[in-house]
C-alpha cells in the first residue's frame, strides 16, 4: 500500500492529521512554514499530522489551515464533526448553540455539569454507563467533554452561571479522590470572572422551582433557548412563555441557593471532608 493512502484502522484524529499532511505537500509547504501562517510551532504540526494531538487540534489551527490551504472551511468542518462524533447525535444541537452562547445558565441536580467535569470525574461518569464499551470509546468521549471548554478561551467568552445541588457535591462518582479533583477544580473555576457558582443546600429545604436540571443559553443576536435532558434524549425550547418561565425558576433558585461566597465555603468544606 502506497504510503500515502490513509490506512482503513486509522482513528478520526489520525485521518484529520492524515489530510493535513497530504494538503501541505500538494501546496509544498514545510511543517514549520505552515505552522508559521497558522500561528503554531513546526512541533505542534508534526503531532497534528501524526494524529498524536490530544484531546485534538484546537480550531484556530484548523482555521489556519484552510487559510493557508485555500480551502474554505474544509479542515474547520472536519473538526466539528470530529467533535459531533464523540457525542449522542441528539447532544449536537445543544452543543453548537453552547459554542455560540453569550450567558449560560445551569441547573444540575445530581451531576456536575459537563462543562465543569474534571477528565477523572467525567471518565467515572462514562465508564459507569458505558460499563461494555472499550476503553478507547469513553477516552474519545472523556476529551470530547473536555474540548466544550474551549468556549472560555474565545475573545468573549460566555457568562456561566451554575446552581448545583449539594446532591451534585455528595454524590460520589468515583472515588474520594476524583471527587477532591473535581472539587478542587470547580474552586479554581469559580476565580474566573466569566463563572459564578452555587450551590443549592439541603438545607433549603423543598425546592423553589424546577426539580429537574435545565440550561438556558442566551445569545447576542439570537432568541434565548431553554434546553432539557431524559433518558431518551435532549430537547430544545424556544417558546418565549416556556422560555420565560424557566427563567422565572431561575431566579427563584439562585435567592433560595447560598450566596456564591458560601457556596466555595460549602465546596471547601467537602473537599475537606473528602481529603480525610
């Protein structure tokens, strides 16, 4: 077989790198120079085109290569699907609008949100309802999670606001120690200006609003959208009343939750209790 024929076996990240090879050397370019014109080192293209680019390559480099290529939004659209085939077909709605959010209000009630997923809590998660799938299954999903976290290294990134459950912080979805990593990052998230956490206690008592975890994503030039999650599938809403009234929940349970600074209390708290 020809070298460069793309072996059958080859994984999507592999094939990406694959392509990116095979266009370089029909336009003649040299590694270094097509990382020079989009923006990366001669070393971060060789990993790209070796498909050894974990979790993949970011999107500002597959931009830069239809740049430099003239292609369009070949190479983009190739990692979008890469990203969309790591995830239930139902989930991809969900996730372009959450690309191109500008607020995004969350309510969970028995798991972190994905977005605030460590990779060892999001890999328990996996492992625990994929339990016959291989391990190269639920890694591709592992870093397909993962990768929904660039929306916060964008120019303007979106406004997160996350109510959990003290039931999403007791839950123990792995061990004690992927739980204190995943305490310990949601602490270090909640530094961040554009994240805002907190915590909806026992205490509280019966619930103010909704007892089943929803999104809403507001956007800049785009209606605002609610969206819910079953066993059988995500759902998206758009009616304005159904809108309206999901965020008159909202607010119902961000007065009756701890106050941001009480809730990292609370979190501290139980890392501690979970680092004893």
């Amino acid at each position: 077989m020809d070298e460069t024929t793309p072996s059958p076996r080859l994984n999507p990240l592999q094939r990406f790198g694959h392509d990116v090879k095979q266009v370089r050397l029909a336009r003649k370019l040299t590694q270094k120079q097509l990382g020079k014109a989009a923006g990366y080192s001669e070393a971060y293209v060789s990993r790209v085109e070796a498909g050894k680019m974990l979790p993949r390559p970011s999107m500002k480099f597959a931009r830069g290569c239809d740049l430099a290529f003239g292609t369009g939004e070949l190479f983009t659209g190739m990692l979008q699907r890469i990203d969309e085939g790591d995830h239930p077909s139902w989930f991809v709605p969900y996730l372009n609008l959450e690309r191109k959010a500008s607020r995004i209000l969350d309510y969970s009630t028995d798991l972190v949100m994905g977005i605030l997923q460590t990779e060892a809590y999001a890999r328990a998660v996996f492992g625990t309802y994929f339990t016959h799938e291989d391990r190269d299954l639920i890694e591709a999903k592992v870093a397909a999670r993962r990768r929904r976290r660039e929306v916060f290294d964008r120019e303007s990134p979106p406004i997160l606001w996350a109510i959990l459950s003290e039931a999403c912080l007791r839950t123990v979805v792995g061990d004690s120690d992927v739980m204190s990593i995943q305490l310990k990052y949601l602490l270090e998230t909640a530094k961040s200006p554009h994240i805002t956490i907190q915590v909806m206690p026992f205490s509280a008592g019966a619930p103010a609003a909704s007892t089943k975890p929803f999104t809403v994503m507001r956007f800049k030039d785009s209606p605002t959208v609610l969206y819910t999650e079953t066993r059988v599938g995500g759902r998206m809403h758009d009616s304005a009343q159904t809108v309206e009234a999901a965020l008159d929940d909202y607010d119902l349970l961000r007065a009756h939750a701890l106050a941001p600074d009480k809730s990292l209390t609370l979190i501290e708290k139980l890392l501690k209790e979970y680092q004893e």
